[in-house]
C-alpha cells in the first residue's frame, strides 16, 4: 500500500496537478512517523511511509495548508474524511485548493497497547497475516494485531470515506453494529458516586499539556478561551479537581455536534485519558435525544447542538430521570 | 560500602525504608503506566522502564503555592503557607532522572536560591535504580550518563535473585546506617564476589546499551554556533507541524521554566507557581506582547535551550538527559533527536 | 462530609431572563410573596445568554445549586433563544451527571412575567431539593472557600 500511495503522490508532483503533498514522513523507528508536507519527489520518494502506525489523522493541518497558494494533495483515511468534511462545513477548509485521495484503511495499532504488554526496544515491526511480528533487542515477540489496534479502530465506526476525489484501495460500509457506545452505556449505568470515582481517576492525571485540544479537528478557535487571560479561566495548570473536570468538560462541548469521533484526543494523551469517552456521551445523547447525526457525513449540516424544534424537544429536567444519588 | 538483599525481601526492605521516612516509588497505575506514589503495604515496584513523569516533580511540582495575601481594611498580610516539608525518600530513580537533578539544580540552587525547590532538595535521599532493560528511546549515552551506574544518594541494581545496594553520599550511608540499626538482618555487606556479580551485571547492561538504536547519536558542542544554528532555515521545517502542545515539556525531567499566577477568591489571593512550556504561544507575555510570534520560533526556543544556551552558560552540560519520554509522548514525535540530527547534517 | 442541617444553608444562583422571569421575581416583590433569600438572582438578557461555563463557574464560586429560568417555550422576546436553551442545558446537565455530579443541583425552569406565585414555588421547591442535597463537594472549588 505504501508503494501505491508513494507512486500516486510521484505522478500527481511530477505532472504538476499538486504543488504539494500532505502525508507522513518516516522517523527513526518504524513508527515515530511525523505529519508532513511534501514538495520535493525525491524527498517523497525516500522518506514518505505509510503502515499501521500512520494513526494521525491530516484534515486539521488543511486548514493552513488549503490556505496556501497551489493545490494540496492529501491522503486521508476514512475516519479522517469526515473531520475534513466538518471542516468545510466550518469553512475552515478550501475546497478547491485540496485533492483528496482516500485511502483504505484496516485499522492502526497503538504502541502505547505494544508497551502496555511489556514490549519495549522495538527495533522493527512487520506485519503478517494480521499479526505483528515485532523484533525487539531482547527479542522477537508477535501479537494479533487486532488486539493492539488503538481502541478508535477496534470500535471502528465508518470505513467509508465520506469525501474523495480519487480512491487507493476498496471504499468501505458505515460498520452498523461498532459498539463504540457500550463504555458511555456502562457508565450511564453506574451510580453516580460511582461515574464521579471513576472520572476523578482518569481526570486527576491530566497534566494540561492540551495535546487533545491542539490536535483535535474540531477545536480550531485562534485562541482558545482557556488561554485567555481576559476570559477569567485562563489555568496553564489545573490548579485543582474543578479546573480540571471544567476543562475537560468545556473542550468536549466546545465540539459537541462537531466532533466526529475520530479518536485523536484519546491517541494523543500522554495521561491515556480515554477521552473519547466525554465527546461519545454528548453524541449518544443527541442521537437519542434529537435523532440521528454524524457529524461530518456531508457537508453544510446543521449541528443538532445549534439547532431546534419547537415542539419536540426534551425538556432539561430529562436528565433528572436517570438515577443518580 | 556494598549491601545486598534477595529480591523475595524487596518489600522487607521497602517496608524498613518507609518506617524510617516518607517512601515515593514507581508504581503502575490503572492506565498502565508507572508513576511515582506513596509506599503503602503491598505496593509493587513498576517493571516498566521509567515514570511517566520525571522525578523533577518531587522538587518542582507542576503547581506550588508561594504566598497568600490578605486585605483588612488598608493592610495587606502577606502570608508564607510553607508547610514544614518533612525527611523523604525517591525510590527506583533512573540515571537520566538522577542527571536532571544536576540539570536543575544549577538554575533553582544559583543565587538567588529558590528555597521552595532547596527546601524539598536537601529533605530528599534519593535512590537510584540501574535500568535492567533500556528501550529503543533511550539515548542517556549520548550525554555520558552510565545507566548501569545510576548515582544518587544510594545506588541500586536488581538481578534475578539479589538486590543491591551502595550507597554514595552521607545521606545515603545514614539512611542505610539507619536501616541496620533498626534490623541488623536486612542487610548483608556484599564481599568480592558479589562485588564481581554486581560488575557483570553493570557491563551485561553496557552490552545492551551497545545495542540500542539511538546509541551511537553524538552530543555536539554547538556553543560556538549560536547565531548560526539560532538563524538555521531548518526550524522552519521542523517545526512546521509542531501542535503547540505542552506534551514534551511537561514529560521532561530538565523543562524548568514556569509562570507565576494569583488566584483571587475575594477574600484572599493565593499566589502560585505552575509549569510553563515555551511550546504555547503566552510562554514570556509581556505588556507590549510575546517576543516569539510563530510556532517555528517557539519550538526553536525550546531546542536551542536544551542543546545551546543552557550548555552555554553552565560549561557545556547539556539540557537533555536522554530519557527518551519526548520521544514516546509527542503527538506528531517530532522530537530533540530528530533536531540534532537535522542540525547535525546542516554543519556538513 | 454532611455539616449540621440547621446551620448549613446552600447558595443557589439563578440566572433569569430579563423580560419573563426577572419580570417574574419582580412581580413576587410587588405581591409580597416571599422566596428563600438563599437564592442570588443573576439578570440575563435571555436564558440562551447563559453559556455552559456560566454554570460550572457559578458552582466554582461555591453556589450548590444553579438555576436557569426563561420564558416559556414560544414566549421567548428574542423569539428562539429559550429553544437554544433548552438543548443546550439539556446537553450540559446530562454531561455533568454523567461526570457524577447530582442532577438535582441543575435545574432548567419557564417562568412568564406574569407567573410570580409560579417563581416562589419553584425557587421554595428548589431550595428545598439542595438543602436536602447538602453541601456541593463534587463541582466544588476548594480554593473558593472563604472561612
């Protein structure tokens, strides 16, 4: 795959339909693999990879980068075409400015997951018949790659690509039956001493590095609220649990209605936060509440979060009917 | 003064420690990663290779208040809320944590001495562990640091069977005094024997040191190339995806700057210390702005802090350690290694 | 955790609108009607005025519980602000149960201008459901107490 891609890149360089490419540039291990642009063939020729650890998804970088003089090629996964889509929905992104190729995508592994089961000094990976043969200085270990896949893939929602303008590989279905919601249900179910215990768990390791708010496709403000001294709630550090839950939930409803789900927030936390588990609450809900929605499925949707009825709509006191002493 | 213990009497030993004072060590937590946590009975020492966050926190923690202010009527009070800070112990320290202290100590200990920092520096004994498994992002080589030799107050490894301990400062042979005196059969004085074992125990880590990728990546000296590596076309580049986040500044043991805020409840000001990264685009705000506009500038600063001005003006010590967590926890891995080798190839 | 019931009386914010429910508390005042002085008013021009971080922060400044009332659905001066309200709350109270905060200390209510009875009741009614509640320890901000 990597090859074709590489190939399709050279030619659209070459002919001259792009003036750059936006892919992923090989590090020193197999997967410390940096977003980048690529403007030279040569450079794109030695130095682009794409594997399982390509997991970054590129749309947000579209917004500086379709801003630019020239045309932008840009390999997207299908998880990725719909934060691309908000975007343009956002008019964030210009359309015209940017070619999108989408790409096929079977799922991406985590190496925190690799870590996690004790795998350390990876020196290479290789992937065969859906296992990973890992070598390491100590060693040669092998895993199912389904089982070290990053928790967004392993509860994959769409592997369809919502937005293309060429395809590499086959376009897939929306998974119909993905249980992305079973962990917000589980909580749902607990009490709510018990959700607090478990939030004030994850939540007390957050460091404030805003890697989830930096990466996120959603949050594109130019500055952000959190970083405004004018705004009263400027914290550069949570200096207690209030500012941290505050953060936390300010930034998932900041993209409530506009986050697709794409799981950068979690992939990103150093802390492994799973904070996917916040933004799939708001989308659980108003897909209860106000009828189905996926956000960046086409462009110029209206967010449920903007929207209204007058007649149908849940009262507030709703919420009081889940038990929760 | 060499001491050993068999590994089955590890929490023996953490126990006795824990008895004489306040005991941190590297535990797993419930998302798999090792952190630094109070002993309790039971508590088992992380196999992981290194904490999540650095050591630094004990002494720099990411939030210290300072002073609180009152108001009655004209009067301002000015309030130190010090706690009296008491004896603790880090337990299971790496060698690039250990350097770091070094790192830190040359800003917080020069004058004017930041006594918050002094303070919980002179109460700590610091105990060091020797990596038995280094990982592919570990390059604590590069800056001369032995990990098989890890330093501190004690220094410790661990084999198979046997624990052991040397301890290499006053502190560190009064704690181990200390801990004799309590049980005078926890500790054995190792012979030349065990001297040997713990020999080839040093040189089988060497051995796996030799092995690591990031193991031949050279220091350089680039004191002399300030303005020529700080007007470098190459930041651009590598900055160029940089997210602006705070990740790698927050995960590194030597990252020391921070911002001092007041938090104002109406009644009185609490005066507070946090972490800082140049990553963000407030880092240095001042009245007429910041003096870094761009990202490309700020990931600049950061790098050339690490690598030019801080060896600039404390002999040629580096700012790194080589712990490798930046490596591990950048969102894009844009990272200090990939900067040295790309200032590295603008030299040739 | 719990302080002496008799002593302990709980902050409560209200943030009203300007032309239903501010109307509405006025119109208590010129009855005569009394409500628990343990309720702060906040004016608002419109109940959709109040963003999600107006709330959090009315519980960081130590309130136990926070109220939001508009005109009804259909009343509304600006036409569709209380419809914005209405999911907008929804969204937010839901999030700060699932985060194991009480439902109970958020509460969306519709008052007119000319229900002030109707406002006596639902603060007395609200009032009473916190006081039961207690002290807010979930959503609290430690540095915020003054004692």
């Amino acid at each position: 795959m990597q090859n074709e891609l590489k190939w399709r890149g050279l030619e659209l360089l070459k002919d001259g339909a792009v003036d750059r490419i936006l892919g992923w540039r090989a590090g020193q291990f197999v997967y410390d693999i940096t977003p980048d642009v690529f403007t030279d063939p040569e450079d794109l020729e030695k130095n682009f990879i794409y594997n399982e650890f390509c997991g970054a998804n590129l749309s947000k970088y579209l917004i500086a980068e379709s801003a630019k003089e020239g045309k932008v090629a840009v390999f997207l996964k299908p998880c990725d075409t719909y934060s691309f889509n908000q975007l343009c929905t956002e008019h964030r992104i210009h359309r015209e400015n940017v070619y999108v190729i989408g790409i096929e995508c079977y799922g991406k592994v985590s190496v925190d997951a690799l870590r996690q089961r004790g795998i350390d000094g990876i020196t290479g990976i290789r992937s065969e018949m859906g296992s990973l043969k890992i070598d390491t200085i100590y060693g040669e270990e092998s895993v199912p790659a389904m089982e070290v896949y990053a928790e967004r893939c392993r509860n994959c929602k769409s592997k369809k690509h919502v937005v293309f303008d060429e395809l590499i590989g086959a376009d897939g279905e929306v998974v119909d039956d993905c249980d992305r919601f079973d962990m917000v249900e589980k909580l749902e179910q607990m009490s709510a001493q018990e959700r607090f215990e478990f939030w004030r768990g994850e939540l007390s390791r957050c460091i404030r590095c805003n890697a989830c708010r930096n990466v996120c496709p959603a949050c594109s403000c130019e500055k952000c609220v959190f970083d405004n001294p004018k705004s009263g709630v400027l914290n550069k550090a949570a200096a207690d649990n209030f500012e941290e839950n505050m953060f936390h939930i300010i930034r998932a409803y900041h993209v409530a209605g506009r986050c697709t789900d794409c799981g950068e927030c979690s992939r990103v936390c150093p802390e492994h936060i799973p904070l996917h588990l916040l933004n799939r609450k708001f989308i659980k809900d108003y897909n209860e509440l106000y009828g189905d929605f996926v956000a960046g499925e086409s462009v110029g949707q209206m967010s449920p979060v903007a929207d209204f009825t007058t007649d149908r709509d849940a009262e507030p006191s709703v919420v009081q009917k889940g038990g929760d002493q | 003064m060499m001491y050993q213990i068999p590994m089955e009497s590890l929490d023996r030993l953490l126990a006795a420690i824990a008895a004489q004072q306040k005991l941190y060590l590297p535990t797993d937590n419930t998302a798999g990663e090792a952190v630094y946590t109070e002993w309790t009975q039971g508590a088992a020492l992380s196999k992981k290779l290194n904490t999540l966050r650095s050591a630094k926190d004990f002494f720099f923690p990411q939030i210290q208040n300072m002073a609180k202010f009152r108001r009655e009527g004209k009067k301002i009070e000015v309030i130190d809320d010090r706690a009296e800070a008491d004896d603790f112990c880090i337990f299971g320290v790496r060698a690039c944590d250990v350097r770091s202290f070094d790192v830190l100590d040359n800003v917080f200990l020069a004058d004017p001495v930041d006594t918050w920092y002094e303070t919980r520096r002179k109460h700590a004994t610091v105990i060091s562990l020797a990596c038995t498994r280094p990982g592919e992002t570990c390059f604590c080589h590069t800056f001369g640091i032995d990990a098989a030799k890890a330093g501190g107050d004690i220094q410790c490894w661990e084999t198979k069977d046997t624990f052991y301990l040397e301890p290499l400062t006053e502190k560190g042979q009064a704690l181990a005094d200390a801990l004799i005196a309590a049980d005078g059969e926890l500790l054995t004085q190792c012979g030349a024997d065990q001297e040997a074992l713990v020999e080839k125990e040093t040189e089988r880590i060497h051995k796996i040191l030799e092995k690591l990728p990031l193991y031949d990546l050279k220091a350089e000296d680039n004191r002399e190339r300030e303005l020529e590596l700080f007007r470098s076309k190459k930041w651009k580049e590598l900055s160029s995806h940089c997210l602006g986040c705070g990740a790698c500044t927050f995960v590194c043991p030597t990252c020391q700057c921070f911002d001092i805020e007041d938090f104002n409840n109406g009644e009185t000001v609490q005066r507070y210390r946090c972490w800082d990264s140049c990553m963000y685009h407030d880092f240095t705000l001042m009245a007429a702005g910041t003096p870094r506009l761009t990202q490309t500038e700020r990931f600049r600063q950061r790098f050339m802090h690490k690598l030019v001005y801080y060896p600039k003006a404390h002999d040629g010590l580096f700012s790194c350690v080589g712990c490798g967590r930046c490596l591990r926890k950048c969102p894009i891995h844009m990272n200090i290694v990939k900067v040295m080798e790309t200032l590295k190839e603008e030299k040739e | 955790m719990q302080m002496n019931d008799k002593e302990w009386k709980p902050k409560i914010i209200a943030f009203c609108c300007n032309w239903c429910s501010y109307s509405g508390a006025d119109l208590a005042g010129t009855n005569r009607l009394s409500y628990p002085a343990e309720v702060k008013i906040i004016r608002v021009p419109c109940s959709c005025r109040v963003n999600p971080m107006f709330i959090l922060r009315a519980f960081q400044q130590g309130a136990d519980g926070v109220i939001l009332c508009g005109c009804h659905p259909g009343d509304c001066h600006y036409s569709t602000g209380n419809y914005h309200t209405r999911r907008r709350m929804t969204l937010l109270f839901s999030m700060l149960n699932y985060l194991g905060v009480e439902s109970a200390r958020t509460r969306v209510e519709w008052v007119s201008a000319a229900e002030g009875a109707r406002f006596v009741s639902v603060m007395d009614s609200f009032v009473a459901d916190i006081t039961k509640l207690g002290p807010n320890r979930r959503l609290e901000d430690l540095r915020c107490k003054t004692n």
